[in-house]
C-alpha cells in the first residue's frame, strides 16, 4: 500500500459521528476510526445503524472522511 503523502498528528484514533435531523433531533451517534484506505489517503471510517425517533424505522450508514491531500501521488 503507498504511504500518503501527509497525515495528521493531531488526529485521534476515533471520532463520534452524531446524526440529527433538521430540528435537532439526535437519531443516533456511531463510532468512526482511524484507517487507512486502499488508494493510500486516510482518514476515518464508519458504518453503522441509526434510528428515526418518530417512525422507528431503521437506516443503514456509511461514512468517509478523509484527510484533505493525503492521497499518494499516483505512480
């Protein structure tokens, strides 16, 4: 896997994902960890199930968040 061409010492190992709707609503809060992805950049990833608080329904989510100019130079 390449090395990326800059990380974040400052970032924590995880972060808290918290998913409100439009009125403040909290349907849930999943856990996002640190990784390293395939095409070299980082960043974190999570996935995971929230909950409408109104309906009860359930939905599925996944998540990328990656560090703004770390992906490799391509070779």
């Amino acid at each position: 896997m390449p090395e990326p061409k800059k990380r974040d010492p400052q970032a924590p190992a995880n972060l808290i994902v918290e998913i409100k709707d439009s009125n403040g609503r909290v349907w849930g809060a999943i856990t996002a960890t640190a990784k390293q992805f395939s095409s070299g950049s980082v960043g974190f990833y999570a996935n995971g199930k929230v909950e409408n608080p109104d309906s009860h329904e359930r939905y599925q989510l996944g998540a990328n968040i990656i560090l703004i100019g770390s992906k490799p130079a391509a070779e």
